[in-house]
C-alpha cells in the first residue's frame, strides 16, 4: 500500500519535469535538425498558428514528415525525418513548435 503510494507520487511528479523539460528537448532538438535549413529558427516558427503545428505534429508528425519527404529541396532531411529518432522526438518537437507559434505570444529566448 505504501509502495504504491509512493509510486504514484513520483509517477505524479516526473510527469511536471518531464513536461517542463520537453520543450527545452523539442528546441534542442530543432537547433540541431532544422535550422540548417530554416535558419532563422524564431521567425520561421512564427510564420504559422498553433493550430498548423498540431496538424503537422499529428500521428508522430506524419504530415511534417510527408511534407518534407515530398520535396526535393529537403532531400538532406529524409534520413532524419525517416528515422525512429525522428518519431521519438515528435513530441517534444511539437511542444516547442506550439509554444513559440504566431499565436502563442512566447518568443524563444536567444542562444
Ligand atoms: C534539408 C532541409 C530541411 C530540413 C533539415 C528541415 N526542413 Fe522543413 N522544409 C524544408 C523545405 C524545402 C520545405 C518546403 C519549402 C518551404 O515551404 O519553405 C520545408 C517546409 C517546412 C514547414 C512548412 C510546412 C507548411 O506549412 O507548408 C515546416 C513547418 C517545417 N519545414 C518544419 C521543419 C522542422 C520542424 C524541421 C526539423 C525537424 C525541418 N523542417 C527540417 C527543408 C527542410
């Protein structure tokens, strides 16, 4: 019964950090895997609506990986995007897209 208890008060709170963390992941994760391409990382982010990236982001980012896999011009990005690291990080990826979306009001601290 204790056991339990416990359990369920560090499941409870890894479950804040984790959400906390995901975000600062998902804009790690973009610096490393997006901006070769779309350089200005804030201004491009900021093009779309929050509701865009939940689209995009849907099913482990299938739209965001079509739309790239469709194109020619992002050809450097098919390994990623067909990747398993890819879908691990849709998650954390779509966080931070939709925290820092046109309508979100954040803008992502400069690094
Ligand atoms: C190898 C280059 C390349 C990489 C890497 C890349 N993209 Fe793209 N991306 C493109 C191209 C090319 C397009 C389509 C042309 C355009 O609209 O600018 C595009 C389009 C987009 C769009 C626009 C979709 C829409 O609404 O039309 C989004 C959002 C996007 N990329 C996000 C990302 C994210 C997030 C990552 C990292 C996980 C990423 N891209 C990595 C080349 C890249």
């Amino acid at each position: 019964m204790n056991k339990f208890f416990f359990f369920l008060v560090s499941v409870g709170f890894l479950t804040g950090v984790i959400s906390n963390a995901a975000i600062y992941k998902g804009q790690k994760e973009y610096v490393k895997q997006c901006t070769k391409c779309h350089e200005s990382g804030q201004v491009f982010i900021a093009e779309r609506k929050i509701k865009d990236y939940k689209k995009l982001m849907k099913k482990k980012g299938a739209l965001l990986a079509e739309l790239h896999l469709k194109n020619k011009d992002a050809q450097k990005s098919w390994k990623y995007f067909k990747s398993t690291k890819y879908t691990k990080k849709t998650k954390h990826l779509a966080q931070f897209l939709i925290e820092y979306a046109k309508d979100s009001g954040n803008v992502p601290a400069c690094n």
